[in-house]
C-alpha cells in the first residue's frame, strides 16, 4: 500500500479546499479521516471524503490543526496512516509601499516599508547600498540619485502569486539661505527719506511647501507697520523675500531673522540692522566726558587748513540758543573753536563759505549738538547732532 501526500497543506478561511491524499492499494483500502491530537473522526456535511482526499466545503479557524489520513486493508489487515499539518493562509491583498513624512530627505536615512494583508513574505528591489530588513528598505545617505521607482513582491505558500507594488521615490531637499549683508546707517532727522532693506534668499531646496517669513529677535512675526514692508512678490518665482524700512528710523535698529521652512526642515539667518543715531554716540561719549554742553548751533565760520596732514577745516562755532550744561561748566563762553578732519572730496567742495549740500557732515546751523569741550574749555573735542525729544534724556552732571 502506497499513501501520497505533502505533510503542510494550505487552507483559506471560509473557502472551500481540498486536503490531498491518495492511497494506492491492492485489494483496495478504506480511508477514513481524522482531526487533532485525539483524532476525532470527520463526518459531513461540512466534510466528504473523495479519491483525492478530504474536501472542506467551508474553513473555519478550527480546521488550523493536523489531520490524520487513515487507510485501512480489511482483507489483508494492514494500516497505515499519514499526518498532514493543515495552516491557514490568505491570498496577499493590499499591497502598498509606506513611508513617513518627509521620506527621503538629503543626506539622512530613509526607511520605505512594505505591507501587505496575509501571511506572507516580502521581497523589496534594491542596490548594494540599501539595507533590507524584514519589510524594511533602509536607504543610508539619501542623494538625488537615491531617486526613482522602488518596488515590493508580496507572497506566501498559498499565495505564491501574490502582488507587487511600486512607489515613486522623491528626495526632499532642506532649505539653505544665502547669509545677508550687515546694514549699517546713520539716522539723521533732516534726512527722513532714506531707505534700506534686506533680501533673504534661498539658495538650495525643495519648492514644496517651501516658505519664508521674518521675525523680531523675540520669534514674533516682523508686521508691516511703522514703515516697515514686506515684499513676497518674487517668493514664487525667485525664492526670495524682502523687509524694507523706508524711511529709516532709529526704533528700526535691531536684529531681524529670516526664517525658511520646507518639508525637510527650518533654517534661519540673521540680519542686523545697525541704525546710528545721535543720541546713541552721544551717551557714549559723555560716559568719559568732563566738560560738555549741549545747545543750538547759531553760526558757523569754515576756514580751510592745508598745512596739516589729512587738512584740518577749522570753525568757529557759537551756540548763543537752548544752552544747556550737561557736564561741568561752561561758564559764559558761547564761541568755539572746532576742527574737522576733511576727506579730500570735501576740501575739493568748500571754498569761501560752507556748502552743505556737499559737506553734509560740516556743523549745520540750527541743528542741535551735543559739545564735548577739551580742557581749556574753549575747543570742541567732538561734536554730536541730537534731536531736541533726545535732550531731556541726556544725563547731566555738572560736578
């Protein structure tokens, strides 16, 4: 008597199936079949016994077990039987490729896993410098040629077909910014007109979902307001954003970052604003001063001096409105003398009376400053133009 079979048969939950086992015997023997460790005997309906072997008109979850195929010569008394280990199994539906937000961003570790529903194995396509783990395609490094079609084989015993699937593979570039230029400016009053601004541009990164936004040195949103503006007009197509201040004004002065955001990542830079004022040289200077005033410039008399080396133009100054002693004691004297270091485009400009239009950096008179006097308290060491609402903020000591 010979008994044919394959010891792991596979069954699919609430299908019908076919458990294989056929007996070849002379005289012809008699099968019967059995279930579990016990050996309890299968009766139908829900099982038939045909040539082939045992049919399950409907699997249930109890039917994961062993079976006994049993043949049994009545003639000549030989018996023998034949184990069979029934598992049940799913054909491979579902199929899919996953991977987390931001896949694959450059220069980092991509991991693409593979699902699918049914027991099964998986096979994922890759080259030498990928790291297959169970489902789990691992890309170390991640570069623009880590782009392309990836694809996964899902099978099992059962399902030996089973179902392949393919993903698209995008490399997610993080943003990088070009740094910006330090502006550094000179606030003056009478020249409220003067504008500057920064430009923040992304040098490198991926457009997708890419945005750019200033802040305040305190993270808060930079607000179009006190004659600050932002420009995103060429954010689209330049990848770039503008914060303009016009006209300058010394609350501008401070530290402004550029923020950039993709899906990959935030970077930031920084751009500083640097607004000189008056008032801000001036509380500097008189920290080491010992006799200093501040008033009203009322006239000027320029004389040019080219004997020295850079020439020196020499003023006599006088201050006869709104004097005030900010440091010791000035006495009487209205009339300074004041000497100038001059570039040589400003000797070129002056010649018998003062052009400011051409010198604006000369003494203007009307405007205010503050003095810092040597000590014959006659020359004016340095000369500081203020504005009058800066005056009562100035300290005063007149020890």
């Amino acid at each position: 008597m010979e008994m044919f079979s394959e010891p792991i048969q596979y069954a699919e939950l609430n299908s019908v199936v076919l458990i294989k086992c056929r007996v070849i015997s002379n005289p012809s023997a008699e099968i019967s079949w059995f279930k579990g460790q016990n050996r309890i005997e299968l009766l139908p309906p829900n099982y038939e016994q045909t040539n082939d072997g045992l049919k399950i008109n409907r699997v249930s979850s109890t039917d994961n077990d062993i079976f006994w195929c049993q043949a049994d010569v009545v003639e000549t008394g030989e018996s023998k039987d034949y184990q069979i280990q029934v598992v049940l199994a799913q054909a491979i539906t579902s199929s899919k490729i996953i991977c987390s937000s931001p896949c694959a961003v450059e220069k980092r570790t991509a991991t693409l896993i593979c699902e699918a529903s049914g027991n099964n194995h998986l096979i994922v396509n890759g080259l030498s410098k990928f790291i297959v783990r169970e489902n789990r395609l691992i890309i170390n490094y991640v570069d623009q040629t880590d782009s392309g079609r990836y694809s996964c084989h899902a099978f099992n015993d059962f399902d030996q077909k089973g179902q392949k699937t393919e993903y698209i593979l995008n490399i997610t570039i993080p943003p990088r910014l070009s740094p910006i230029p330090q502006i550094e400016v000179n606030f003056d009053e009478n020249f409220r007109s003067k504008q500057v601004g920064f430009i923040c541009r992304v040098e490198r990164a991926s457009t997708e979902s890419l945005s750019l936004e200033w802040l305040y040195a305190n993270n808060t949103p930079v607000q179009a307001i006190n004659d600050i503006s932002i420009d995103t007009t060429r954010l689209t197509t330049q990848h770039l954003i503008e914060l303009n201040f016009n006209p300058i004004r010394r609350e501008h002065h401070g530290n402004y970052t550029c923020l950039a955001k993709n899906l990959a990542d935030a970077i930031s830079t920084v751009a500083q604003l640097i607004v000189r004022s008056g008032y801000q040289e001036a509380i500097n200077k008189l920290s080491n001063a010992e006799v200093a005033f501040v008033g009203r410039l009322t006239s000027v008399t320029p004389s040019l001096s080219i004997c020295s080396t850079p020439p020196v133009n020499h003023y006599t100054l006088k201050f006869e409105n709104e004097l005030q002693p900010l440091k010791g004691s000035i006495a009487t004297i209205y009339e300074f003398h004041y000497e100038q270091k001059m570039t040589d485009e400003q000797i070129l400009n002056i010649r018998d009376t003062l052009d400011p239009t051409n010198n604006i950096k000369a003494p203007q008179p009307g405007q205010l400053y503050v003095a810092i006097l040597h000590a014959d308290n006659n020359t004016i060491e340095t000369l500081i133009g203020i504005e009058k609402s800066d005056v009562p903020l100035l300290p005063t000591s007149t020890k």
